[in-house]
C-alpha cells in the first residue's frame, strides 16, 4: 500500500533563511498593521490586504517575512496568535 505524502507523518523539510507567509485574520486591519510593526519590530516585512468576510465583519491579510530559524518562525507565529487585534494566524 503506498502512501501519499498528505498522510505522511514526517515533519516537512524547510531550509532556512527562508521567506515565510502568515495569513492573519483579525477585525480591524490598522489595529493588525499596528501589531504585525510592534512585533516584527525592525524586520523587513510586506503586509498586504487580502480579503473581507462575507458579512464585512473579518478582514485577512497576507505577511510575508524572512525567517532565519524555525525557532523564529514559530515565535512569530505565537506572538502574533496571541496579540488581540489577530483572532487567527495561518
């Protein structure tokens, strides 16, 4: 039986520095643009607009940012999950 690599439960293979793409979903998208500065700090970033909910009540935007580390990659991803102004991080 052959598996796909979907089912495959090896950890996938990230050669790092790499440039990495978050997608943030939050509710007003100064407030996300204000978080993404305050915790990237000087790191060259692109933040750009991506999407409304249906009901205009979500915004989405697309982060993208070069991480040096996997270690770095998943404190961005902490920090900015637990900021208030992002109610997801993808």
């Amino acid at each position: 039986m052959s598996t796909t690599p979907f089912l495959n439960s090896q950890k996938a293979q990230i050669d790092y520095p790499c440039v990495w793409q978050y997608k943030l979903i939050g509710m007003d998208r100064q407030a996300v643009r204000a978080a993404v500065a305050v915790h990237l700090g000087d790191a060259p970033y692109s933040l750009s607009d991506s999407r409304r909910s249906g009901a205009g009540k979500y915004i989405s935007m697309n982060l993208e940012v070069s991480v040096d580390s996997e270690d770095q990659r998943l404190r961005w991803h902490q920090v900015l999950a637990t900021d208030p102004s992002v109610k997801l991080v993808l």
